[in-house]
C-alpha cells in the first residue's frame, strides 16, 4: 500500500471537513495515511485498515498532505528536505504562499488527484545554517535578531571569505526566493522569483545610511559575525535554532534542490504573488 503522511496546524475543526474528505480519497486510491503522535492525539486517530495512527514519519511515503498554513508548510518541507517526497498543501492559513491550492479549488477530485500525484513538482532551494548544536536547513530564512531588552547588535558579514561590512541593527535576514516576500520583504529587501538562483541579504532597523539588501550569487558562502556584547537569537524560518555568542560567526549556504513542493498545473510565481498579496490589500 502507498503511503503519505498529513500535517495539520492547531485549528482542527477548521480543517475537520477537509481531513474527512483526504481520508475518503485515500481509501478510494489505496493510500495509508500516517499520523504521528501529534496529529494522532490532534485529531483523536484511531488506527484502521488505511490509517496508521502514532506513525513515526519516514521518508518511504510517496507524498505529504498537508492541512494548514505557511508555517505547517514549511515544517513539512523542512522535514522531507532532500527527500524528493514532494509536499501538497491546503492553505488553512492567512496568506498560504506556499499552499498548493485554496480549500475551495479542490473540487470534488482534488485529494483524489493529489493522491495521485497528478501536480507538477517545483524544486526550492534552501540555506543551511548551523546554529544551535545542529545543522538545518531553512527553507524560507535565517534570521539574527538582537535579544529583547538588549543593544542594538553589532554584526560583521562576508561572502567568499571577504568582509562585506558592519552594521549596527536590530538583525539581519538571509532568504531564499521563496522566502524573499517574508520577513525579507519587510525589510524593504528584493523579491526573488522561483527559480532564481541565489538569496538576499537584508537588514532589521539598520543604524546606518550605507547598509544595503543584496543578492548573493549561489556559490558564496554567507558568514556572519557577532561583534556586539551580547548573544544574539538565530531563527530559522521562525522558529528559534540557537544563539550566536559575543565573537562566534555562522556560515550559511546556497543548497539547491532541497525542498519539493506540489503545483497545479499552469501555477507560475507571478500569478501566486499577484494572488497572494493582492489579499492583503484588500
């Protein structure tokens, strides 16, 4: 039996309906759903024939669903980053630039076509970071931030082994092209297209004229020093990963091909950003 693992966010008799809906399809198509122990207890999972309750996630599934907005989507990313295990979200969320589709575009069919596998497949980069005691790997952005309560920070950045500069901030932001129309944009960053292949560097409240958004070519390792007195927070896709200590540094790098995310067919990036955002200007 094909398997696929689910992924909701907190809201469940939001996505109750939908869930509903995934298992029927799955018991039409032959495919066992995994819940692991979060999304077993979530949604109070019983094991049957096509469902496998408490599951541990593993790699040998030939899809994930996911149920929930951009921050369920990137864990569901992150979690199968290299995998090649591609991931069909249904915004539940806010904004859902990720999200495949919309809960009203599935129609009566489309958990039965996600099922499957009737999607094209985008490829996303990611950055890798290590921070924390561990690597990771972000699939939106790594971010320094200054402590609440503590001075603005201090930090030093160089690609290819040269310094760049130093600035005095509230933090810095280094995005992928997906994560370029996040916290990067906000920053007054550049919005990357998908399939663009680099990232952008921006700066949180920069206490100087001469600091700059650029964009950073894929073969240039991203270092960064902290010169401030202070430990400063290292987020990934914001979630906090670690702390970089007075005097520690970070390296992040370009890895291509990390993430593999579901599309409909005929989905480009400028129509999802005109979709996206003219949301939020209504």
């Amino acid at each position: 039996m094909r398997g696929a693992t689910v992924f909701t966010h907190q809201r469940v008799e939001e996505v109750a309906p939908a869930l509903a809906a995934l298992r029927a399809a799955a018991g039409d198509e032959g495919v066992e759903l995994r819940f692991d122990e979060r999304e077993t207890a979530k949604h109070a999972i019983v094991a049957a024939r096509g469902v496998a309750a408490d599951a541990e996630v593993v790699n040998d599934v030939d899809l994930c669903v996911v149920l929930g907005g951009d921050g369920t989507i990137l864990r569901a990313l992150r979690r199968y980053a290299g995998t090649g295990v591609p991931v069909f979200a249904v915004n539940f969320g806010e904004v859902g630039f990720l999200a495949t589709v919309e809960p009203d575009e599935l129609g009566d069919d489309g958990f039965h076509r996600a099922l499957r596998r009737d999607f094209e497949v985008l490829s996303l980069p990611a950055l890798s970071v290590e921070a924390g005691g561990g690597i990771h790997a972000a699939i939106n952005d790594v971010s320094i931030h200054r402590k609440v309560g503590e001075r603005v920070a201090h930090l030093a950045y160089g690609l290819d082994g040269a310094e760049v500069g130093r600035v005095r901030c509230d933090g810095l932001v280094v995005a992928t092209p997906a994560g370029s129309t996040g916290y990067n944009l906000a920053n007054g960053g550049p919005v990357l297209a998908w399939g663009v292949e680099g990232f952008a560097v921006s700066f949180i409240a920069p206490h100087s004229l001469a600091a700059r958004a650029l964009v950073v070519a894929p073969d240039d390792p991203l270092t960064i020093d902290n010169r401030s007195r202070e430990a400063v927070d290292v987020t990934v896709d914001g979630v906090v990963a670690g702390e970089l200590g007075p005097g520690e540094s970070l390296t992040t790098r370009f890895l291509r091909d990390a993430g593999a995310l579901a599309q409909e067919p005929g989905s480009s990036f400028y129509k999802r950003l005109r979709d996206k955002f003219g949301k939020l200007a209504a």
